[in-house]
C-alpha cells in the first residue's frame, strides 16, 4: 500500500493480458476472471493509504485521523471551582455513554482547567453548542489565565444551574446539569500513561427551550447544533439533513427468525 493519496485511470487495466495467452472456451474465461480479480487487487492496495499513527507515516501536512472520527458533538462545559471562578470550555471528545441513568463524558487534552474544576466541586454542566453561538463556542476553546471567566470575556450571559452550583449559558437552548463520577487517565498499548484525561458525569437536571419542542418531540435540526471535524472544520445540523430509517425487510425477517428459534 502507499502512503498518501494516488490516483489511476482504471479503464484500460483490464483490457491487459498475460504474455504468452492464448487460451480460448471456458479456459479464457477463468484466465480472464483471475486476471481481473489479480489486478483488483493490486490496484486496491496501490490507491489505499495506510499508515501507524505512532510512526506519523501519513505523508499529508496534517494527521487526518479526526477528520475521519468525526463530526463529533461538542460538549460545551461549564465549570467552578471552591473559589467560585467559572471557566467554560468546548470539548470535542464528548459524548453520551448512557440513557438510563443519563451519563456523558469529555476528554480532556492534559490536565486543563475544566477537569481540574469538575474534580474539585465535582460538578459541572454541558451545554449545547449551536450555530447561532458558534463564534462564542470557537472563542472560549482560546487558553485564558485560571481565574478569568470566559462567559464575560466573550459576552455571554449566564444563567443560574437549578441543582448545581455552575452557572450555564443562558443562549444555549438545552443544558445538562451533571454530577462527577470519576476521572480516567489513559494509557497506550504500551502501558504508559498518555496526557489525556477523561470526565464522567451524571445528568441530575436537564434544561430545553420549549419552542424547539413540536408535537411532543425535541426538534434537533430547528436548534441546529454545531459538531467537530478535522482541521480547522465544523459541520452543523439542520432539518433538511435529517432522514429516517427502517429495517431491511429480509434482513428484518431473517433476525425475527433466527431469534425465535434461539428461543426453541
């Protein structure tokens, strides 16, 4: 395989033959198969890039391995410590882990404000990160000194948590009030520790404005939240994105099928 990207003009590669072949009939034919599924592959390992993070072999200017884990969701957190100084900060790595109880986490870059503050109080909030805040949200991932509050900084208005102590930011049209539950540093395949440290928390409060709710249900498009992606990009969503899915019919029957004679 190579590193970085090649590209071929495929047309004619399956128009070569072996020296030498004259065969004709079937034999031609199973000739022609191996020779078309021999230079499948071989075009196949010469067009696909790999490379081992750990080697930085990629050959590109920048690593794409987030442009291709992405867009993640951002998990926009709100913080104080026993001082009762605020910090707010976006974080890329943050997802939900579970429903029922409701639990997210984010994954820090190093020992950052965010984690130290969650730890010392063990409580924060996420809120949610959208395009109309997306200056806002880019702008407060700036490294401020420990102390100063990057909701006044960048002009946003907070509003009091209800059942923690972190204010959230007042825009925001949903906030997650969370209680920590523990802190994991990792480590590599190697057993050494890496300077990455992640957060879990549990939802106890959830806030929504009610104008995105229509006919029952949360409209996600309508608040047109902001993701992360590789590079310098961001990607947004919106309702004309959404789409639905249902089951492959067979593939649905065929499930149905297997599970009921499981259960014979």
């Amino acid at each position: 395989m190579r590193v970085g990207p090649r590209r071929f003009k495929l047309g004619r590669l399956f128009e070569w033959g072996l020296p030498g072949d004259t065969a004709t009939g079937a034999g031609a034919g199973a000739k022609l198969m191996f020779q078309r599924d021999c230079l499948v592959s071989v075009v196949e390992s010469l067009i696909s890039m790999f490379y081992e993070p750990r080697k930085k072999n990629h050959g590109l200017p920048h690593d794409p391995y987030n442009a291709i884990v992405g867009p993640r969701p951002i998990g926009w957190i709100t913080s104080i410590n026993a001082k009762g100084d605020i910090n707010l900060a976006p974080y890329s790595y943050f997802n939900s882990v579970s429903t029922d109880p409701p639990m997210v986490m984010f994954a820090s870059d190093g020992r950052k404000d965010t984690i130290d503050f969650v730890e010392e109080t063990g409580e924060f909030v996420c809120n949610l990160a959208v395009w109309d805040l997306r200056a806002h949200v880019k702008d407060t991932s700036l490294t401020f000194a420990r102390g100063i509050n990057e909701m006044e900084v960048v002009g946003l208005e907070a509003t009091p948590s209800v059942l923690v102590k972190p204010p959230r930011v007042k825009a925001s049209p949903c906030a997650l009030e969370c209680k920590w539950l523990q802190t994991v540093q990792l480590k590599d395949i190697d057993g050494n520790p890496a300077p990455r440290f992640i957060a879990f928390g549990q939802v106890i409060g959830i806030h929504i404005d009610e104008s995105f709710i229509k006919d029952g249900l949360l409209d996600t498009g309508a608040m047109r939240p902001i993701a992360r992606a590789g590079y310098q990009e961001y990607f947004v969503t919106t309702a004309d994105a959404r789409f639905f899915l249902k089951f492959t019919e067979a593939h649905k029957m065929r499930a149905q099928s297997h599970a009921k004679k499981t259960e014979e």
